[in-house]
C-alpha cells in the first residue's frame, strides 16, 4: 500500500496531475484548476477571476451554478440517487414531456443517457433498428460526433489512430464551406456541387443500403462552419428520396445557443432525430435524442445504461430547461450575438488577423489567418490570444486537436450580462493589438 508522507496542497495537486491518464492537449504549466463557478465567472485554485467564454465546454448554457438547478440536484439526492433502467423517476417523465413540448414538429419520443458520445451511438442505433438491412451511415468531412469508438470514427479521422480495429466503418461526404468554397465556386454553387456529390456517395460510393445521414447543422469542433440555406434543404430531399433517415447533432447548437431553441428551428430543418446533450444539464452529465413519431421503439435490450437516466443529472435538467425557457435565454443568445457581432466586424476593419467572423446567437467564433488573400491559418497567433486572454482574466476557446487551431471561440452563457461581453471583447481588441504589433 502506498502511504503519502505529509505534503502540502501545492505537492499533492501536482502529483495528481501527473498521474491523470487523460491529458489534454494543453501543456501542464497552461492548466487551470478551477475551484468555483458563478454564472459566467470562474475562479481558480489562486483564487483568480476569469470570465469564462467557453461556457465549460459549451455546456453551460445557463451560467454555471444556477440556484435552481443546484437545488433541484440536492432535493433529488435527498429522495433517490439511482435508479436502474427499468424503473422511472417523476423528473424523468417531467423531463420526458418538457422536452417533448419545446421539440421541433414531430419529434414526438425522447431518450436519456450521460454525454453526448452515447447519445450519438443512441440515435445511430435507432437509425438502424428502422432501416433493417442497411449497412451503412454517412457523416460530412470535418463532422465532429464525439469521443467513443464508434462516434470518434464518425468524426474526421483522429491523428495516428489505433483504434481502427475496432471500429465501424463511416462514409464521409464533402460538405460545402462558405469561407472557402472550392475554387471557381461562389458558396452556394459549392453547396450544390456537394449536393451533387453526396447523391452520387449515396449511390456509388457504399456497397448497399444507407440508413442514416448524420451531421451538425454548425461543424463546431470541426470548425465552425456555418451552411448555405440550400445545403440544408437539400439533405433533407435527398434523404427523402433515398430512404435515408436524417440525423442532426445538436450537443452543441440545441438549448437556445444559436438564438432558436434548436438549431433545427433556425434553419428550418426537418430531423428525423434530433441529438442534444451539453446545455441540457445545468452543468451535470445529461444528453439523449429527440425522434420522429413514426419511427419504431427500441427493443428491449437495445439501448440500456445502469446510469443512463441518473435522476441528480435528469433533476438538474428539468430545472436547467425550466430556467432556458423562463430566462428567454434563446432571445437573450440573439441580442448578445448581434451585439458581438457588430464589435467583430468592426474590429476586422482594423485588425488583419481576422479573416472570418461567425455566429449565429452566441455561436460566435473568429478565423485568424495569416493573409487575408490566402486565407493561411494563424494558429500560433490564435494560441497566443488564448494565452494572452488569461493574463487578462478571460478565457476564450480555442481548438488544437488534429491540427485546428486558427479559430477564438466567445460562447459564454447564454445569461452573461452585457458588461461581460463587452469587457471580453474589448480583451480580445486588446490582446489582437498586441500580437499584430508584435509586443511581448
């Protein structure tokens, strides 16, 4: 047995750190031990303030530890702290309901589970329980679907992957990109190329039946990708006309981020499953799919988790979307994102790093590029507004796996106040200043 001689808190933090299996992409020394949550603000272990525009993840749609949900979560821990698959909870058919109400039109029949991985593999395997004897699912390149073996094969391939042998086999369609359509093309011919294309996938490009298109109506880790409005409707006519079941990965875009409740509803888009996780929770571990009523149940055995339906993680939910709903935190997304936008483009004019901005609602991102002509990715310049963002307090996202990396993410929680935003943005003007005026 290993006993730990007596050290301070310091020594023991550092130990720990170093023997976390996950690492993240992050180096260590850049690492933040948050010790306290409050809305849009986040403290560390050094009791330092940040204003956090990463939401957690993107997870905190309703800022980080609503009284509400913190409450609704201890009154289930003082009633019942699990129950098995089999059994119901009333928050879990509250739940059930609520969301079945704020659901696009005809998703009418609703699935829980813990994180938004097995809450894909859920509407996958629904996608296949309806369509017996296809083989085969389709996903757009630079999709990203999560972290499990299945959903990480469904996402743009992972760097040096060992995982292969057991993993199922995706097909990746192109997918049209409005800041670099391909050349020759204006966006929307773009669009229809790829329309073009993904029929020809369809038909061509597997060896036997489809059974679903999944695919995120924003390509979010995959780079903020926002689509033409043809690009949508057209999915949803080919899969008409091809049998296909339509999947939309909301663990992102769902819960008022883009300023609809859904980002099926901004759009206009038909699922026919909806994926949500992420915002949903208030902060704890809660995901699930949202179907179309026609499509047939689950059998039994199909899909079941000893944990799936957590009823402290189902609690905070029902509270967490009482709160979107009650907050107006969908129309709130749209009156802060108009108001960064605005501050974005009017930035753009004067620093050359921006090559792109982006929302819709508090989806917001930027591109950096080296050269406006060119459109060369800055990924050094973004890491370094990253880091030069904590100096300041303010902790924007940022994404280095696989080699992405140019884009500054400013999602925080729906709820941030104005003063927020705008003190986090006048950051951002502040630390682009320094990068392009190359001071230290």
């Amino acid at each position: 047995m290993d006993v730990r001689a007596a050290s301070s808190p310091d020594e023991t933090l550092a130990r720990g750190r170093r023997a976390l299996l996950h690492q993240s992409p992050q180096v260590s020394d850049e690492m933040l031990t948050l010790v306290q949550a409050r809305g849009s603000l986040v403290w560390d272990v050094n009791g330092r303030e940040y204003l956090d525009c990463t939401a957690q993840a993107w997870s905190n749609n309703l800022g980080a530890n609503d009284p509400r949900v913190v409450e609704a979560a201890v009154e289930q821990l003082r009633r019942i702290t699990h129950a098995r698959p089999t059994f119901h909870t009333p928050a879990l058919l509250e739940l059930a309901d609520l969301l079945v109400g704020i659901a696009p039109d005809g998703l009418e029949q609703v699935g829980f589970t813990l994180h938004g991985s097995m809450a894909v593999e859920m509407a996958l395997k629904l996608a296949l329980r309806n369509r017996p004897g296809a083989q085969h699912v389709l996903t757009l390149q630079d999709g990203y679907h999560g972290r499990s073996l299945s959903t990480m094969a469904a996402s743009w391939p992972h760097p040096d992957n060992v995982f292969g042998p057991l993993q199922p086999r995706f097909t990746r369609a192109p997918h049209p990109d409005t800041y670099r359509p391909r050349p020759g093309l204006d966006p929307e011919q773009d669009a229809e190329l790829c329309l073009r294309l993904l029929r020809d996938t369809i038909r061509k490009g597997v060896d036997g039946k489809v059974a679903a298109l999944i695919y995120e109506p924003i390509q979010g880790n995959g780079g903020h990708i926002e689509f033409p409005a043809l690009w949508h409707a057209g999915l949803r006519r080919i899969c008409d006309e091809e049998g296909i079941l339509l999947i939309l990965d909301e663990v992102q875009t769902g819960l008022g981020r883009t300023g609809s409740m859904w980002a099926a509803q901004h759009y206009g888009i038909q699922p026919d499953i909806l994926v949500f996780g992420k915002g949903v929770g208030g902060g704890f571990p809660l995901a699930g799919i949202l179907a179309h009523h026609d499509l047939q149940r689950f059998e039994p055995g199909d899909d079941q988790l000893t944990f799936g339906q957590f009823p402290v993680a189902i609690a905070a939910g029902l509270a967490t979307v009482r709160a979107i709903i009650e907050d107006r935190l969908p129309e709130r997304a749209t009156e802060h994102g108009a108001y960064a936008t605005e501050r974005l483009l009017e930035m753009q004019q004067r620093h050359p790093l921006i090559g792109d901005v982006r929302c819709p609602g508090l989806m917001v991102s930027i591109e950096l590029v080296t050269d406006r002509a060119t459109k060369e990715p800055a990924t050094k310049e973004a890491h370094q507004v990253y880091l030069r963002g904590l100096d300041h307090g303010v902790i924007f996202g940022e994404s280095r796996y696989a080699g992405l990396g140019n884009l500054i993410k400013i999602k925080p929680p729906l709820d941030v106040t104005h003063e927020q935003l705008s003190r986090a943005l006048d950051v951002l003007d502040t630390v682009l200043t320094e990068i392009e005026n190359g001071r230290d």
